[in-house]
C-alpha cells in the first residue's frame, strides 16, 4: 500500500474578517448592495426567491406554487430562479381585494 502525499507545509489561511461578521437577512443584503454605489436607493430589477419570501411575507411553497400555475414570472439565471420586480408587482396587483366579493 502507498503511503499518502502530504501536501509541503506553507501559510496557512487566515479567517477571512467576513466570516465572523453575522449573516443578514436577503433583504438586508438587497437594500445594502442597492445603496452601496450611487448612497440613494435603486430601483432592483429582480429579486431571488428569499428575498420575494421577505418582502411580501408569503412562504417560499407558495411562491413557488405561483411560479408553477404561472401567476408569477419567474426566471433561471444559471441554477438561480429569480423574480423579475414588474413581474412580482404585476403578481401583487392582481391578488383578489380584501372584502370584494
């Protein structure tokens, strides 16, 4: 039996200063990353579905529930599904009133 290569010693890796910072919310990292370069809000062009589910409220089975009946929009953008924002607005508009009956 061959004895095992051991890999030459060398530096070893420091934890990156990320790693000990908490985890935020999608949302969290949706409004940062959109006030991070221009300082005032940007209007996002499409959500994932974590942050779908944050935004409206609404569990990720029913998102995808909408998705597959074709009430919401959805798009694959590699193994991500993402929600386009007229899409998810065009969802909310047309969810029955409140009362109207």
């Amino acid at each position: 039996m061959k004895p095992l290569k051991r890999r030459p010693a060398g530096r070893q890796r420091a934890a990156t200063p990320c790693a000990a910072a908490p985890k935020s919310t999608p949302l969290e990292t949706a409004v940062r990353f959109e006030t991070m370069a221009t300082n005032s809000p940007v209007r996002r062009a499409a959500f994932t579905i974590d942050e779908t589910v944050v935004m409206t409220g609404v569990g990720r089975d029913l998102i995808y529930e909408a998705i597959k009946s074709g009430r919401l929009v959805a798009r694959k953008l590699g193994r991500r599904t993402i929600i386009p924002a007229d899409a998810l607005e065009k969802f909310i508009a047309h969810l029955p009133l409140v009362g109207a009956g």
